[in-house]
C-alpha cells in the first residue's frame, strides 16, 4: 500500500493540470468578470436569459455559415460520403470525437457518475481502442478504398455478407443512436426551458423536432464536409462548456478533495472496479464486455470509420485516430466527474436533484441539466447550452450522414448500379430524411423504454449488437482461413441471439416472467456476460462453419488480411508512419495506464 500511495502521488502530480483542479481557475477567472457563484450555495434553477438566447444564436450563425460554404464544394459521392478525402489529421481526430460524443454521452454519463460512480469510466478509457484502429484496422480500411465497412466485408468475403451488416446497422442506427441522441437532448430542452412552450412536456418535443430537423438540413446540404468541419467547431465549445460545469461544481463543493472524502465515505458505490457480487458492474463482466464493445464501435462501426476514410492518405488517418485517443481521455473528467460533483452537491444540500418518476432513487439523467440552470450564471449558461446542442447536432449529423451513405452505396448502388453521380447525391440526401423520420417516429417508444439509466442502457443494447460483428472482422483479418460461409452465418446468427435478448429484456420490463424461470434467469442476465458468451458463440460458429467449406483463393484476398499483405502493402504501411505517430502513441497509452492507477486506488 505504501508504494501505491507513492504512485498515487506521483500520477496526480501528473494529472494536475488534466484533471479537475486543473480548471478550476476558469471559475476564479469569471469572478473577476462579476460572474460570480454569489457566495458557496449555487443559486437556484435559473431560465435562459437574453445573452444566453444571443451566444446560442451566434453558434448557429456560425453552422450555417460552414454548411453554406461545404454545400458548394459537394460534386459526387466522394465529395457527398467522404468530403473528397481530403481531410487532414486534426479535423479527423477532432470529427472522430465529436462523432462519439452526443448529447446522451453529456447527460447520460453524468447521470451514471451521480448514481454509480466511476463503473462507467471503462467505457471512457477507451482510447487505446483508437490506437488499435490506428495501427491495425486503419491501414487495410484505407488502402482497400471503400466508402463503407459493409464494402469492405464484401472484398473480404462476398456481397451476401455486406447486405447482412449494411441491414444490421442501419437497423441499430434508427432504433438506437438516433431516438437516444434526440431523447437525451430534449431531456435538455425540458429542464432549460421548461415553460417556454406551455409545458416541460411540449419543451421536450419541441426541442426534439427542432433539433433534429435542422441537423437534417444542413447534413443533407453539405455532406460529410458539412459535418466533419461543424464538429471541429463543436468539439472545442464542447470541451469547453463542459471544462466550465466542472470547474463552478468544485467550486461549489470546496474543490476535488472535498469531492473524494464524500467519495470515500460511499467507496462501495462509487469505485472503478466493483466485487464479482456487484448485480450491475463487476469486474470481471466489464473487462470482458467493455472491450468488445469498443473493439465494434472504434474499429468496425461506419458511424465512426468514415471519419478515418476520408483522411487525405494513410498518415493522416491514423494520425487522426492517435489525436482523437488522446481526446478521448477527457469525458471522464468533463462528463463523468460532474455527475459526481452532482451527487456531491445533492448529498450536501447545495442543489437538488429530482427523483425518478415513481421512486427509485435520483434521477441521474437530470443531473447535468440541473447543474447548467443551478450553477451557472448568465452567459456562460448560453455558452454551455450551446455545447451541449452542438453535441446534440453532431452525433445526429455524423449518424444520419452514415446512413445515408450506407443505403446509398450498400444498397442503392446494388439496384442500380449505372446510376448518375448526381442520383446517388440525391438518393443520399433522400435516405438522411427517412433516417430522420424513422428517427422523430420512434422516440415516443424510447421516451418510455429510457426509464432507467440513459447510458448504461445504450450500452446493454451495443453488448447485444457488438460481439458478432466485431468477430467477424477480428477473425476476417487475421485469419485467412475464415471463409463467406462462416462469416455470413456467425452475423446472422449472432444478431439474432443478441435481438432475442433484447427482446427478452423488452418484456420482461414490462410483463415480467414468473421468478425463478428460465425467461426470467434469460431476461435478467447480466448484459455484460451474454456480451461475451456472445462473442464465444459467435467465434464458434465463424470458425466452425469456415472449416466446412473451401478456403477462399488467397488471390481473391490479397492485402484484406494479415497473413495476404504483399512486400508493397507492407513497405506503404511503413512509409506512412514515423517518430512523431510512436509518440503520440505512447503519449496515449501512458495516460491511459495512469488514470487507471489513479482511478483504482483514488479512494483508498
């Protein structure tokens, strides 16, 4: 214990300056600006004032005048889908977090650190998943040339394979990413403006529809350019509005230190790791579901890859994974730990978090709308509604710009494949207003599924999705013995499972099985292990099947595995990284590893 009180030490000398405490000079900077907290009690819920409408209004200034100026330049699908690959590493790795980043990651992960602690900050540590996609997937994704992973599971197998996981994932997209997106946003728009429209019911809805549909217009007009260059806009208001939440909370509290003893105090329920006992997070489930999860979302999913295909070459896709690693080491501070501090402030008195409709503890999904109208003064309470609709509007614009590519290129082109290029602009923009409106029609569904926690239910319903995909692309590369035969079933088969899952779950919630059966044990099983029993069955079925059938030509895969690269495939990939990728590399999983060791023990 000596030594890891040492260690500790030294990692949060380290983190000084990332962590917390870090920023809390921005609340003593506003002071001086007469901002202040009016004492160490926040103030109560406030509404939007008319510099708080003025900041966000000038935001949207400024989208429109981007999309105005990405409109011009669209010309073909390449331009449409991938802004004409010519996008340089910062604007990838910025796009690629902003992409992941949305609304129900700012409100979600905040309500998980209110009412769990740190066990959702797995699933933030990810960023040594995006140096994985840097040095291993990347390189076969950008030599190969497609637009969307469904064509590259095609070169890899056949095109049977590519209309499976083209359905798949447009299927997840609408029923997942959209309706949660829209719904954590317009939980936003409830709490910020709740009489505005007649009713904090109204507000909900009308903050939705909004949103969405002006999301829709300018993905529809400008393209992936539109959205790529909006979020490099939108990251850095986002970091800093969320810098901003974090540094008023501590100061509210009486800064991190107060913030761990009242941690400590509750070490059980706000710990990184949690005993096997744990019913929601124990640690062996989340080592094994945390990885597949991100392993699918980082490294297969056409929602985040596009943003790496549209690179201008190799260097600068896979220097825009290491840099969009490196930010992704921040949501843990900016998202996570102001659901603690809400907690905190709740549990001292100083703010009051709402309960769940029927009981059931707090609310976590109102924890960071309750901190923008609690602590917050005017202006900054602008600038920071304005990241959060910018997260909002980036998830949705890179979503719906995903779909759209995906229908187009997986499907349309398949029907018709002399089409113009000017149709198949048409066509993308036409398949970006269906996504919207599958997307407007199932939100009353998830506004009544979303009952428990927002994020740690998207992340159930990735555990059921994940596994399949994410080993047929494991296996597809490194594994040229893996054939169209064992891929197209252990897709199939593995997205039906993890559906029925899903399915058991739907209605158990509702209609529960009698205690003690085996719907009910199926039902309630912990997500995190089916997502690697999943996994186990997938892989089984993959291989096995592959064994049953001739291997492909190895002339027909050459350059889509590992064991098929040719002497130029493996001197290209050498001559597309240097020193500096080494060290961004290293920097990244440095600071992974210390928050780690920072995080494990920061309660002992």
């Amino acid at each position: 214990m000596q030594v890891s009180q040492v260690s500790l030490a030294s990692i949060e000398g380290v983190l000084a300056a990332f962590a917390p405490r870090g920023v809390t000079s921005l609340a003593a900077a506003s002071r001086s600006l007469s901002l202040s907290l009016d004492g160490a009690a926040p103030r109560g819920a406030a509404p939007l004032a008319t510099l708080d409408f003025a900041l966000i209004g000038a935001y949207f200034l400024v989208i429109v005048a981007i999309v105005l100026w990405s409109s011009r330049r669209v010309n073909d699908t390449a331009d449409y889908f991938l802004a004409g690959r010519h996008i340089g590493w910062f604007v990838v790795g910025a796009s690629l977090f902003a992409s992941n980043v949305g609304s129900e990651h700012i409100v979600g992960l905040a309500g998980n650190g209110a009412t769990s602690g740190l066990a959702m900050a797995h699933w933030e540590l990810h960023a040594w998943v995006m140096i994985v996609l840097a040095w291993v997937f990347v390189p076969f994704y950008y030599r190969s040339g497609v637009f969307t992973m469904p064509e590259f599971l095609e070169r890899r197998f056949n095109a049977r394979v590519r209309w499976v996981l083209s359905i798949v994932s447009l299927v997840a997209y609408v029923f997942t990413k959209v309706a949660v997106t829209v719904y954590a946003g317009a939980l936003v728009f409830r709490s910020l403006l709740p009489d505005t429209f007649g009713s904090p019911d109204n507000a909900f809805w009308v903050g939705a529809i909004a949103t969405v549909v002006l999301t829709g217009v300018y993905t529809v007009f400008g393209g992936l350019r539109a959205v790529v260059y909006t979020e490099v806009a939108q990251t850095f208001l986002l970091l800093l509005g969320s810098a901003v939440i974090t540094s008023f909370g501590l100061e509210a509290l009486g800064g991190w230190g107060e913030l761990k003893t009242l941690a400590r105090n509750n070490a059980a329920d706000f710990a990184l790791w949690r005993p096997l006992s744990d019913p929601q997070f124990p640690w062996l489930g989340v080592l094994i579901a945390s990885p597949v999860i991100g392993i699918w979302y980082w490294c297969t999913d056409q929602y985040i890859i596009q943003r790496t295909l549209a690179a201008k070459d190799l260097t600068n896709a896979r220097r825009g994974a290491i840099f969009g690693g490196f930010l992704k080491l921040w949501p843990v501070f900016i998202f996570l730990v102001p659901g603690l501090i809400g907690w905190a402030l709740h549990r001292k008195g100083l703010m009051v978090i709402p309960n769940r409709p029927g009981g059931g503890g707090l609310d976590g999904d109102m924890v960071f709308p309750t901190l923008v109208t609690t602590l917050l003064p005017t202006g900054l309470r602008g600038l920071v509604v304005a990241g959060l609709v910018s997260a909002l509007m980036s998830s949705l614009a890179s979503l719906f710009n995903s779909c759209a590519t995906l229908f187009t290129v997986d499907i349309y082109e398949k029907l018709r494949p002399k089409s113009s290029e000017r149709k198949r602009v048409q066509v993308g923009r036409i398949a970006t207003v269906v996504v919207v409106t599958f997307g407007l029609v199932w939100i009353p569904v998830m506004h009544k599924m979303a009952g428990g926690g927002l994020y740690q239910y998207l992340q159930g319903v990735q555990a059921y999705l994940a596994p399949p995909i994410a080993t047929v692309f494991l296996l597809g590369l490194f594994f040229p013995r893996v054939n169209t035969r064992g891929a197209f079933w252990g897709l199939v088969l593995g997205f039906c499972v993890g559906m029925g899952k899903l399915t058991l779950e739907a209605i158990h919630s509702t209609s529960p099985f009698a205690q003690g059966s085996w719907w009910a044990f199926a039902a309630t099983f912990s997500f995190l292990y089916f997502s690697g029993v999943l996994l186990v069955l997938s892989a089984a079925i993959v291989i096995g099947l592959s064994l049953t059938a001739p291997a492909q030509p190895l002339e027909a895969i050459t350059g889509l595995t590992f064991g098929s690269r040719t002497a130029a495939d493996r001197a290209a990939v050498r001559a597309s990284w240097s020193a500096a990728d080494l060290v961004g590399t290293a920097v990244v999983l440095g600071l992974v590893v210390a928050m780690y060791l920072y995080f494990s023990f920061w309660l002992g």
